[in-house]
C-alpha cells in the first residue's frame, strides 16, 4: 500500500508549484507528470502577464518543444470548446486553460489564431534568437548562418584540424605550438588531426578557460598557479571523503597494527615499502596533500591489488609468522572492514592521486594546446563564413557572447530582462556548464521580490547525456544554492502514474541499492528518491528474468525472440519496446525476429553504410571516381542489377592483378571465359559502366551515379519505398560533398555516411532502439536485451579534463594533454582524470539503467548472459562494467535457481555453413519506361528554396552586394536598425566586417560597400522603397508547406501589412539595368519571377489563412512592381 506520507507530500509539491509568486527547482522521477504540471504552471502564468511573451519555456529538444506547444494549445482550443475532461488533472488544467483565455480575451492576444506569441521553444533556437538580437556592431558573425549536418560538419572540422598544419611553414610562437603538439603524439598527423577534430566538437566547454590563446609570460604562470590549485583542490577534497568515511572505532587499533607493521618491515631491510611511511601514525592520515605517502602506505595494508579490502595479512605487510597474536587482531580489523565499501572504494582511490603540481614537460605541451587550439577554432570560424554555415555550438557561443555574464550582462541580456518576467526550465538536470552559465545571465538583473520568477524541473536520476556534456552536479548544487541571484525552493514529486504497482515496488527495492546512497555533486553521484504508485494501477506490472548461461550470442538472441512472440501474442493490442545500452548488441537479435516472421520498428539503429542498398550505390560512386578501384567494380558486377556469380568474377580477373576490371570487361577472350548468363548480363550492362568511365565536364557525380542505378534498374530491386528514401539520403550526402565532380577523398565520405543513421518506418507494435533513445517515451512492455554485454569505447581528445561543479554553478576544471597511447598509464595527472571520469560513467550508467527499467507500464523482461566455468559445474559473476553487474544484487538468487535447470552454451555444437543468396534480375527483365526521376527528393526529404537571384551574367560583385542588401533590409524591417539615409555612413563599418566574414578581400570590399551604401540610399529616397522597409509584416520569414505534391521550404524577403490589412510578399532584386527600354527589362523579370512568386503566395496563404499580393522591388532601379500570381 503507498505510503500516506509521501501521498500526502507529493501533493503539497504540486500545489507548491502553482505559486507563480515563487520560484522553484523540482525533481520529477519518471512517471510522474512533469510536463502536465509544466503546462499548469505555465497557463496559470499567462493569466497573470500583460504580454504572453513575457513567459519563457525553454526545453532541450524540439520533440518536447513541440509536444508542450502542443498540449497548451489542446488546453486552451478545450477550453474554449468548453470540453468537460474527466482525470484530476486534467480538470485543473482545463481550470487554467480557461483563466488563461479569459486573460488572453481581456487583453486582446488572440493566442489560439496567433499561437507563435506563446514562447516556448529548444535551447538552440533561443540560442539563435539572442545571437540575431545581437548589436549589429558585434564581431560575432554566425547568426545569419545556416546549421548544416553533423555529416557535413565532420569534413569541416577536419579541414580546420589541418589548416593548422600551415603554420609549420611560419615562424613565430603559432609554429612552436603546432610542433610542440605534433612531437606530443609521435609525430602522427593522423593522430594529430583526428584529436583536433573531436575538439573542435567540444570547443563550447575549453574556450572559456583558455580564451584567445595569446597569453604573455605573466599569464601562463598565472594559468599554471590556477590549474596547480584546482589540481590541489580536488587531491584533497578526496582525501577529506577518504577520512570521513574512515570508520572511528578502528583507529585505535589501527595506529597499533601499521605502526607494528612498519617497524617489521623497516627492520627486514623493506624501508621503501609504502607502509613504513606509517611508522610513528596515530590513527589514520590528515587530509592533506603532503601527506599522500602515509595514505599510499595505509592502501597497501589494507587492500589488494585489485581494491578489495585484504582478508589476511603476512610478512610481506610486515605480519611475521611468529606473532600470531597481532596477525589474529589485524585479521579482525579486516574483516570489519569488510563491511566498509564506500571506505575501501575511496582509499583505493587514494592510489590514483596525481601530484598537485604539472612536471615542465606536462606544462610546455598544455600551454602549446592553449595556443593551438584557438587557432584551430579561428580557421573553423573561417569556413564557416565562407560557406555561410555553422553548428550549433558556434550559434550558442555567439549567443553567450551577446549575453554576457551574470556580473556583466550585454545588451541582449538587458533586453531580454525587461521582456522576460517568468523563465521555466525544462529537463534541467542535462543542462552543461556553458548553459547553466546562460540561465545565470538571463537572471542576472533579477531581484528577490521583484515578481519574477525561475522554475526548473527534471530529474537527477535520469540525466543520461555526459557525451552531451551535461553535468548533473549543476542539478544537485541549484537545489542547494539556486542560481545567480535566484533562490530557489526544492520540491520533490513522488507519484509514478505510469508504471504498475509491483514494477514501482521492485524500482523502490532494487534501485536504491544500484543508484549511490548519498547525493555527491563532484562525482555525479545521484542518490534514489522513492516513488508510489497510484491507485488505478494496483496490482499491475511485474519483473521477468530470463537467465543466460555462456556467451553463445545466438541462444540469446533466440531467447529474447521467444519472449517477444509470446509478449505479442499474449497481449495482442500492447506496444513493446525492446532497448539496449548499444546498437552493436542488436544484429543476432534482429536476425532471429527476421528468420521468425516478427516484424519490428528500428529507431536510428542502422548507419547508412550497413544497409545493402546504400553499399551498392557507393560501391557505383567509387567506380566513377576511381577507375582502378577493383573492389567496388567488382561489388557492381555481383550486385542484383548484373549479379554475376563466384566462378563468373574468378574467370574474369584471373591470374590478372595489373589490369582493371573495365580492361578486363574490353577484354574478348575474357568475356568468353563467362558463363552464357554472365556475358549476357555484362553485356546488356556495358553502356551503362561506360558512362561511369567517360570524361565528363558538366555532369555532377550525384547525377552521374543516380543516373546509372536507375539505368540498372536500382530502384527495381528494393523491396519498399524506404529503401528508396534511403538512397536518395545518400545522394544528398553525396551531393554535398562532392566537388567538381568527384571526391577529394572517399573514406570522408564514407565517414560521414557513418554519421547517419536511418530508421526503419515499418509500422509494427515492436520497437528497438537504445536507452537513450528511449528517454521520454513508455511502453506497455520493455525487454532490456543484451544486460550482460558491453558497451564500445569513445574517441580520445588531444586534452582530457572533468569539471568539479562549484556554488552558483563556478566549475573548476581538472585538465591533462593526452600523449601517446602508450605513455597514457604512466601519466599520473591523466590517470587521475581517467578514474575519476570512470566513476562519472559508472554512476551515469546506474541512472542509465534506471531510465530503461522505468519506461515499462505493465512488464518489463530482463535478458543478460553470465559466463560458466570451464567444466559447466559454476557460474560467474558478470562483467564489472555491464548492466548486469548493476542488477546482480537483485538478480543473483534466480540465476542460481535457473542455473540448476540450465545447459551453458558456449558456442553452436554444429556450425553449417549456408551458401550466399545471389540476388539479380530474371534475364529477361528490361528497365520500364518511366518519366525521369532525377533529383526526386525522399520520402522524407524536403525541397530547400534556393534563390535565384541573378542570372549568370551578373558579377560576383553584385550577388555579394545583394545579399548584404537583404541583410539590411532585414534589420531595417525588424527595428533593429534605423531606416535614416543619414546613417548610412556611419553603417558602412559594419557592411566592411561582413564582408571581411565572408572572406571578400580588401580589394573588393570597398567598391561593394559602395554598391550596398547605393542601394540603400536608393530605396531609403523611394518613398516605395521607405514604405517597404519599415511598418508592420515579416522579414526573412521562414516558412515550409505543400505545393503542387511537394513539400517546399523557402524564405520570404518581405511581408508588408498595409493600412487596409493586406499582406504583400515582396521579393527583393538588386539587379541594375543600363541603357533603355527599363519597361522591357522589368516586363521579363516579372515573367522570370512569377513561378517562383506564385509559389510563395501558395505557401504563405496556407500559413496566415488570408488571400496575398505578390510584387519584386528593385532598390537600384527605385522600382515596384506587383505581379499578378
């Protein structure tokens, strides 16, 4: 039966969080209702603003964005309806919908036609609007820029890692750095490069303490001082948790017993063995730095090798044989210490302890990084701008910039404190320090009392993403000490609404034992808050154990096949999740669902370049760029569309390995050598390869390979239209990484397709994916598969560090360059960082379990093999680092039960081997006639708006000078800049820094400045021209809907509202027209144009629901024009 108290204190919580006269940090375990008590208390804060923008909701991903948008939305579309919900809950919020409307009629916001007015939105799109508000005079210049793919964005990072490289041809401090580094790891460039590149990911995190990189002598020893004491810092904060946890009642004893001990061994002649360090001790060490050689020595008395605590002791510990008396009191005193975990955990720690100061050797190379690395982020700043593109850490780095600090909050964050009055903070506890650094700024002017308010929520225990760089202790700490100058108040939601009764008992037993016992922001340790279930979901739910005995990975994939078959066959209507730690777990498994029958959903398990349809039509890109490439030849002969057999491909290159296999096919006598059906294949393929060999100027490689699968009769072959679509994703990854057509270099290539990952949009009641995947959903039933299995291992960076959480969210940083592989267990500092991370990610993966086991509803079945001895007649424990060594206090007694019952397999008794399906086309298949299909886009693909905005014979100069124009014009429609010919001058500066960002040269910038100065002075003089520029409408509206059967993305130039209330969308030209006939040259832009605006008005017509007139303005030319669409 749930716990009154908690009841009752779960709902004291809720009601708590109502108050919008205070601000909060909640915690919400899984289940229970976050996000409808984040809509309550977001619609009680509408009826109380004068402008709904004064309330911002902030989430992490645009799923849940969208699902809060959403769900306010239904609340106050019921409400209006005057719908009567039935649940508790759901009648408060109707209650708060309705208050909230009454508010919004009052005051004229007309929200449900009007629902953008509602701020709710990710973290990266705030991230993007501050950095549009930024001053126009900032440096910062990646808010105008498009975020391009994590595909595309490897091939950037990489490109920046090696610009650095130029500087060896320098001299100066920049090319002492870069050999410095480079001597640092060998000499090994591709080493170099690759630990470059997976810094540039993480720059958010050590730009901040390493800034420009231009220090002085002054400033490095200051830095050293800095990083020397962080060092100290953390060496005796975990000497001080080694003492506390040191238990009282053996100190006596134990200064006897080490003292005993060190006098024998310093009389044996062992002076150099650690524990003489004790000889004199009472009692066990100060927590103190100088004292690490007494802590070393007591480690080596009371533990192995291996951490544990010792269970007897001899002459080697200074325990003669002859003393049988204090050997049988040392004996004792282990084995109350036995009981002593925590103590014996720490103490080993103690080993780990690096010195508290860097060697000059560590220094040099750290320095060395903290000058590279900024040159490494300035040349990725420059291909940004080159290719008007960036990620979303440059965009949040923009914003932090324009933010500024708590203390020394920008302009941007003044504006935002005199618009935002009230701030919720969605999933907080995967907030990173560089974003509780933002909150911090967005509070920074607020005041105790002055009616504004902060309420976070999340839950600890669920804070899964430290690859993200989130950092839970910065949860853990705002309970204790709020944020900036915000207090806040901890509340703690108690009730589980989704889970059964008996799955929230069984969370209640096991997990307080797998999470820590105690809170401990430094380590990411997060402890269990007890949960209880509700009423209408008594008696529901339970645990399943399934037992595996030997590591055969096929007889647990056919295990975990058979309790799928019965889970859907015993409840026909139910949805099942099955969920692993890592996709690597999943092939047998998927295999075994397949061979049965069982269809199943894949969520973003599969890379591109795992999928046969995509291996082919590589295998088609790297024969067009490569002649000579005999793998990928080979690989388009034995595919489907010419499907040559085994003996066929060994007749056509024997005893031949200096020709290519194109010679080879030219070759008479080697065509003969093939069997009859394999000639004809070839044959009746031959035009086709051909064209993958022929010289080609204008052709795209995208359009050279999708002309020749659809030529070989590709899109025949595959069995859906997902298969399809996934092709077409490959062609636009292809397409945006090709250049001139070809590639520079196709492993790139390839590792970008690594990057994406596609799901399978079978609809089916089965799901897979992995934990973190899983996060936010729930199923009726959850298999966690694979327990006993474990995870890879991540990238290495050229600089390891981990963050200690402080007050107020001040982190100090723990950091060590990374050498050569080989050198790393012998660097002490490094080591240091390497446990310490290892005990985050041990405590991560605790709560990582907990996220799994909790997204279940009525059973959850858990799956996971532990190894036998080698005669069958034990088990083992399982592996340390897997999820079944988390569960095995809980789990161990029904293993012993099953194991009884139970034969281990450790490999098929009889491997058979099958022969290969070859898969190719009847012989008499033809490709059909059908319309072309070049450039189709996905099935999910959409159709981005590309603006053609000159035809081939306008400059560069021009096309440069027209897109700084729109900009212009941009900040001139959003009030950010004053339309005043007047000013125009004094704009010129920061005309001059965009151009420079775009990589124009001196040379050029000048006369296109005066072009951009023209052309706005141009229009300013127009009272046309002034009448667009100003006034009510949009600018630069983004917008993406359904036209003629294709989805459409594309930016509007201009929305002007007129007086009369109609919309006009204007599209801006900056052509220039010399000579006569200026109505003939407007008459064919007109014509030129039309297409495209009819487009427009179609689009925008179906978002703002109102009829539309469309009209070019040509700010040179002083000229508007309306077209009839």
């Amino acid at each position: 039966m749930p716990d009154p108290h908690l009841l009752e204190d779960d709902l004291q919580a809720r009601t708590d969080a109502l108050d919008i006269s205070r601000s909060f940090i909640v915690q919400a375990p899984a289940g229970s209702g976050k996000t409808e008590l984040l809509i309550q208390r977001y619609l009680k804060l509408l009826s109380a603003v004068d402008n709904p923008e004064e309330v911002l909701a902030i989430t992490f991903t645009r799923k849940a964005a969208a699902e809060m948008q959403f769900r306010v939305l239904a609340a106050l579309q019921g409400a209006d309806r005057g719908d009567e919900p039935e649940e508790e809950h759901q009648k408060l919020t109707k209650t708060l919908a309705a208050a909230a409307l009454q508010h919004d009629r009052e005051l004229g916001w007309q929200l449900l036609s009007n629902p953008r007015r509602m701020r709710i939105q990710t973290l990266d799109s705030l991230n993007a609007l501050i950095a549009r508000l930024r001053p126009i005079s900032s440096p910062e210049g990646a808010s105008g820029a498009r975020i391009v793919t994590d595909a595309e964005l490897s091939s950037l990072y990489r490109a920046a890692a090696l610009a650095t490289l130029d500087w060896l041809a320098e001299s100066g401090p920049m090319n002492s750095a870069t050999r410095e580094v480079l001597v640092h790891v060998d000499n090994n460039t591709q080493v170099y490069v690759s630990y470059l590149e997976q810094m540039l990911r993480t720059r958010d995190q050590w730009l901040p303490f390493i800034g420009s990189g231009l220090l002085t002598a002054q400033e490095a020893d200051e830095l050293r001082r800095r990083f020397e004491q962080n060092l100290e810092t953390s060496v005796t904060e975990h000497l001080l948790r080694t003492a506390s946890a040191f238990p009282a009642a053996v100190g006596t004893v134990l200064s006897e017993l080490q003292d005993y001990a060190a006098a024998n061994l310093r009389g044996s002649g062992s002076a150099a063995d650690p524990i003489c360090a004790l000889h004199g001790l009472k009692g066990s060490p100060t927590a103190h730095p100088n004292r690490i050689l007494e802590w070393h020595g007591l480690a080596e008395l009371l533990l192995t090798k291996a951490g544990q605590v010792r269970k007897r002791v001899n002459k080697l510990q200074g325990f003669p044989a002859g003393d049988t008396g204090q050997k049988a009191a040392m004996h004792a005193l282990l084995e109350e210490l036995a009981e002593q975990q925590q103590f014996a955990e720490l103490l080993d720690g103690v080993r780990a302890l690096p010195p508290v100061q860097y060697s000059d050797e560590q220094w040099n190379v750290l320095l060395a990084l903290f000058r590279l690395l900024p040159l490494a982020v300035t040349e990725l700043k420059r291909l940004f701008a080159e290719r008007g593109v960036a990620d979303h850490t440059e965009i949040a780095l923009t914003a932090g910039v324009a933010l500024g600090t708590a203390d020394k909050p920008g302009d941007v964050a003044l504006l935002l404190d005199y618009q935002v009055r009230h701030l919720l903070v969605d999933e907080m506890q995967d907030t990173s320090s560089a974003q509780y650094r933002m909150l911090e700024a967005l509070t920074g002017g607020w005041e105790q009392g002055d009616g504004r308010t902060l309420y976070c929520v999340g839950d600890p225990m669920q804070s899964i993403y430290r690859f993200r760089n989130a950092e839970v202790g910065q949860f853990l700490l705002a309970k204790k000490y709020g944020i900036g100058n915000v207090t806040l108040t901890s509340l703690l939601l108690r009730r589980n609404f989704r889970s059964g009764e008996f799955l929230v008992d069984w969370f209640n037993t096991v997990f307080p034992e797998i999470l820590a016992p105690r809170d401990e922001p430094s380590s990411g340790a997060v402890s269990y808050s007890e949960a209880v279930s509700v009423p209408h979901l008594s008696g529901v739910g339970r645990c399943y154990v399934h037992p595996v005995f030997g590591s055969n990975v096929e007889q647990e994939a056919e295990l975990g096949c058979k309790v799928i078959s019965e889970t859907l066959t015993q409840y026909p209507e139910d949805e099942i999740a099955v969920l692993v730690r890592g996709r690597t777990q999943l092939p047998n498994l998927l295999a075994e669902l397949r061979k049965a029958g069982i269809g199943y959903r894949a969520i973003e398990i599969d890379r591109l370049t795992d999928l046969p349809e995509v291996i082919e039509v590589l295998a088609l890109t790297r024969a067009a760029v490569h002649q000579g490439d005999r793998l990928a030849w080979l690989a388009i002969l034995r595919a489907p569309w010419i499907g040559l057999d085994w003996t066929d491909l060994h007749a056509l290159v024997l005893n031949d390995t200096e020709s290519t296999v194109w010679e080879l096919l030219q070759n008479d006598k080697r065509l003969a050598s093939l069997s009859e059906g394999g000639r004809q294949a070839v044959e009746k393929s031959y035009s086709v390869l051909a064209t993958l060999v022929a010289p080609r100027r204008l052709q795209g490689l995208r359009e050279l390979v999708e002309v020749a699968w659809m030529t070989l009769g590709g899109p025949a072959i595959l069995d859906d239209e997902y298969a399809v679509s996934n092709v077409y994703r490959y062609f636009h990854v292809l397409e945006k990484h090709e250049r001139c057509g070809s590639l520079n270099d196709v492993a790139e290539l390839e590792s970008m397709l690594d990057l994406e990952r596609v799901s399978s949009d079978v609809s089916a009641r089965l799901q897979v994916m992995t934990m973190h995947r899983a996060k936010g959903l729930e199923f009726e039933h959850v298999l966690l598969y694979g327990l006993g299995r474990l995870p890879g291992s991540g990238n290495r960076s050229v600089l390891s560090w981990f963050d200690v959480p402080g007050e107020h969210g001040a982190a100090r940083k723990v950091i060590s360059p990374v050498g050569p592989r080989n050198e790393l267990s012998t660097d002490p500092v490094h080591r240091f960082i390497e446990l310490s991370e290892a005990r985050k990610d041990r405590h991560e993966q605790a709560r990582l379990l907990y996220v799994a086991c909790t997204r279940a509803r009525k059973s959850l079945h858990l799956i996971g093999h532990t190894t036998v001895t080698p005669d069958g007649s034990a088990f083992k424990p399982p592996t340390k680092r897997s999820l079944l060594h988390l569960l095995w206090p809980a789990l161990e007694p029904q293993y012993a039960s099953a194991f009884v019952n139970q034969v281990a397999v450790d490999a098929p008794d009889d491997d058979v081997w099958m022969k290969p399906l070859l898969r190719r086309f009847e012989t008499t298949w033809t490709l059909p006639p059908v319309a072309s299909l070049l450039g189709t886009p996905s099935v999910s693909d959409t159709t981005a708006e590309e603006e053609e905005v000159e035809f081939y014979w306008v400059g560069t100069e021009a096309r440069i000078a027209g897109t700084i124009v729109h900009r212009w014009l941009y900040l001139f429609a959003e009030n950010r800049a004053t339309p005043n010919p007047e000013l125009l001058t004094d704009y010129r500066p920061v005309t001059r820094r965009w151009l420079k960002e775009m990589g124009i040269g001196e040379v050029m910038i000048e006369s296109i400045a005066e072009r951009v100065e023209g052309a706005l002075r141009s229009t300013l003089a127009d009272a046309k021209g002034k009448w667009i520029a100003s006034g009510d409408g949009h600018a630069e509206m983004a917008l993406t809907g359904v036209y003629e059967g294709k989805i459409e993305s594309i930016v509007l130039d201009r929305v002007r509202i007129d007086s009369d209330g109609v919309h006009w969308v204007i599209d801006y030209k900056t052509s220039s027209h010399e000579g006569g006939n200026l109505a003939g040259f407007l008459r064919a832009e007109t014509d030129r144009y039309k297409p495209q605006l009819r487009k427009y008005a179609a689009i925008y017509t179906a978002y703002a629901g109102t009829d539309v007139r469309c009209a070019l303005y040509f700010p040179l030319l002083q000229s508007f024009v309306e077209v009839d669409v």
